[in-house]
C-alpha cells in the first residue's frame, strides 16, 4: 500500500491507495460508480448546509425536476462552486477510504 500523505492522496490512483490494484476492471468499474454516487450525495449534502431553509426547498425542487441548466444557474446565483466541492468532497472520501483500508491492515 502507498505511503499516505498529500502528494500520494492526490496523484495515486484510489485502488493503488487501498491496496487493490489487481482488482479486474469490472469490479473496478463497479467500485468506482459507487464511489461517485457517494461523493455525489455528500455534495448536495454540503450545498444544502449552505442553503437557506427556504432555498433548500426550490433546491430540492430543481433537483426534482433535474435540468442541470437550472441547477448550475442556480448554484452560480448562490455562489456555490459545484466543481471546487466535489473535489474536496473526492479527495475527503479517498483520504477516509486510504486511511480506513490503512488501519484495517494494521
């Protein structure tokens, strides 16, 4: 497993990180889309702790109706950057990923 600090957090690939870089693509594959759809949910988790109680639920709303264009309009209105949050939301779920697997090993 790869040492863990920021510059390997950063460049190496997660399966790398946790020890399973001989996993066959499939399960890679299948990993991987579960890992989005992790970090997808702790995004909108974060842009509705910096929503107003009243502008979670036109949130919710457009989410609802799932016109992206209306979502990223909205988000930009707000001034909440989709892209700089789902980085740091990637990177936080890989650090927790690499240091788990890291203290399971141990």
């Amino acid at each position: 497993m790869a040492k863990l600090d920021v510059k390997n957090l950063i460049e190496e690939d997660i399966f790398d990180l946790i020890g399973l870089k001989n996993l066959d693509e499939k399960t890679k594959d299948d990993l991987r889309l579960k890992i989005l759809e992790s970090v997808t949910n702790r995004v909108l988790l974060r842009v509705s702790d910096l929503l107003k109680d009243d502008e979670i639920k036109h949130w919710e709303k457009l989410l609802d109706e799932g016109n992206n264009d209306k979502i990223h309009a909205y988000l930009k209105e707000k001034n909440i950057d989709l892209k700089k949050l789902m980085i740091e939301e990637s990177l936080i779920y890989k650090q927790q990923l690499a240091e788990s697997f890291q203290k399971a090993k141990e």
